[in-house]
C-alpha cells in the first residue's frame, strides 16, 4: 500500500521531508506546499512532483501530511487537516500551548487517525542501541549546542533545542520530574538563548539539561551514568560508547581494570528515514506511532513550565 502525502513547509528541515517520502516505499508524493512560491516549486521540481502555496487544496486529495512550518502555525494546520481525516507528523514543538496540544489529540482520536510529533531524536540509531542497556539511571548529563539561527527567533532555545532532550528523557527514564530549577540569558534575542536546568526525578535520578545557540558549533551529547556502567552518546555522529569495570567484583586500580565498548549500529539510514517509516507503517498497520501527540504535549507541558520558572 502506498499513502499519498504531501509536506506543508519546505524550509531548511522540509525539504528532508519531501527527499525522503518521495523515495520510501510506503509513500506516493503528491504535493509540496509553501506560502514561497519560488521555493515551493523549486523543491518540487526537484522532487518531481506538484507544488502548492495553499494548504487547503490538499484536502480531499491526499491521506498523510508533514507539517513543518513554523510553530505559531502548528495549530491552524494540524487542526484544519484532522478535521478532513488528514493523517499528521507534526514536527517539535508540537504545539506553542497545552489547550492546543490537547484539541489536537482529541481530534485525532475522535476521528481514529494518526498525530505524530517530528521527536526525530527517538529515531537516532545511537539512542535505540543504547535503550537495553538503561539500567536504573543515577544521573544524566545533556548538551545541546549550536550556532543561532534567525529562523527560530520566535521561540527561544528551551522550545526550539531543549525540547528534543526533554523528550529524550521522558523515554529513558519513565518517571515524573518533581522538582527542576531553572536559569537562562538573552544574548542575541529576546528569548533565552543559553539555558541550564536541572531535574530530579521520582526515582532519585537526577539530570543535567543545557541548550544554547551562541555556539559556533554543534555539539550534541548525553551521558548517563548509572551503577554498572557509563553510556555516552553522540546524537550528531550517531555515537555510541560503553564504559564498565571489566570485573564487578574487583576494584579499580587502573584504567586498564575499564572496558570501553562499542556497539555496532544496525541501524544505517538517517533517523529522519526511520521517524517517517514510523508515520507512514503506523497509517497502514493502524497502530500508535513510537512517538505520539500525548508525548509531544508532555515534553511541550515540561517545556513551558521551566520556561514559566526560569531566572534570568
């Protein structure tokens, strides 16, 4: 079965969206659609498919769609297209507020479709590998880091940068946070471009959060640390490393008493690939997808919070 989709926003991350769903297997590419019209035919062209610059025609006329337009508009797309038995992947953040993300989910659930968030970090082949190996996780350490984009200059770097490690976070560790504080400093706009938060969850883990765009370059790790081992991980370079005592028994006298594995990656493909593999397989099987609109409104609930409790 092959769904007929299309990608609204055809910016920076959607032109990925169209490169990818007009090779998958699973996917017709019917449509690009951009409020730029040189852009929109631009990528189509390149793509070998139509282009729009008005999202309401796709309606009647495709099954699935990717919204990847700026957040403000999350909501008036995603909402119009569920309404017209749209199957959506909306990308992060998936709604600006928690009365939206709930209608949202509402809807979609109402109407029986599936309402994806774009938490593309799931997906990474390095996160995968390392989710057996999760063992009671004591403390977490999260960098995100890059260089500031004008683009995003909406939201600051907690929504736009931060949320993906929230989400992260939630699937690692299946607990509620109880307690955070929370610090931030504008520095090239007037949303925080630089945050560092820090969570405590019901199980006693703690987590080390921080986010910043005044990088001039990107780097993008977490590490985890729990009894037996240490695990870090690159995001970026789809990283993975093991570090344990090679005996438990046995105490540390040297580093020659450590271990450092890494584990082959089954995985090959970006995980853009695998996040719209989950979307369009979710639609044909008719089964939740890996990362769904409650995960998206609980890592945009998170968000906001710190965002509401953070001293600058």
């Amino acid at each position: 079965m092959k769904v007929k989709t299309a990608v609204i926003g055809v910016g920076c991350l959607g032109q990925h969206h169209v490169r990818i769903l007009k090779h998958h297997p699973n996917s017709r590419l019917e449509f690009v659609v951009d409020i730029d019209e040189k852009r929109a035919r631009k990528i189509a062209k390149a793509n070998k498919t139509s282009y729009l610059t008005d999202f309401n025609v796709l309606i009647g006329k495709v099954d699935a769609v990717v919204v990847s337009v700026p957040t403000p508009y999350h909501y008036q797309i995603t909402k119009l297209l569920l309404k017209s038995n749209i199957h959506c992947l909306v990308e992060k953040p998936f709604t600006l507020n928690l009365e939206e993300a709930e209608e949202l989910i509402e809807i979609a659930k109402i109407r029986n479709l599936i309402l994806q968030v774009g938490h593309v970090e799931r997906f990474n082949p390095a996160i995968i590998a390392a989710m057996p190996l999760i063992n009671n996780p004591k403390f977490i350490e999260v960098n995100r880091l890059g260089p500031y984009d004008p683009r995003t200059n909406h939201i600051g770097v907690v929504l736009d940068l931060m949320i993906h490690d929230l989400d992260i976070l939630f699937f690692l560790i299946k607990d509620k946070v109880v307690f955070f504080e929370a610090h931030g400093a504008r520095v090239l706009s007037s949303n925080e471009d630089i945050a560092k938060v820090r969570l405590k969850y019901s199980n006693s883990c703690v987590a080390d959060v921080s986010a910043s765009r005044i990088s001039m370059e990107k780097y993008r790790r977490i590490r985890i640390f729990q009894p037996d081992s240490y695990i870090s991980i690159d995001y970026a370079k789809k990283d993975l490393k093991i570090y344990k005592k090679k005996d438990p028994e046995k105490k540390i006298t040297s580093l020659f008493d450590i271990e450092i594995k890494k584990p082959k990656l089954l995985r090959s493909n970006e995980p853009l690939f695998y996040e719209l593999d989950n979307f369009l397989t979710s639609i044909i099987d008719g089964k939740k997808p890996s990362v769904t609109g409650e995960h998206g409104r609980d890592a945009v609930e998170l968000a906001l919070n710190i965002l509401k409790n953070m001293t600058f």
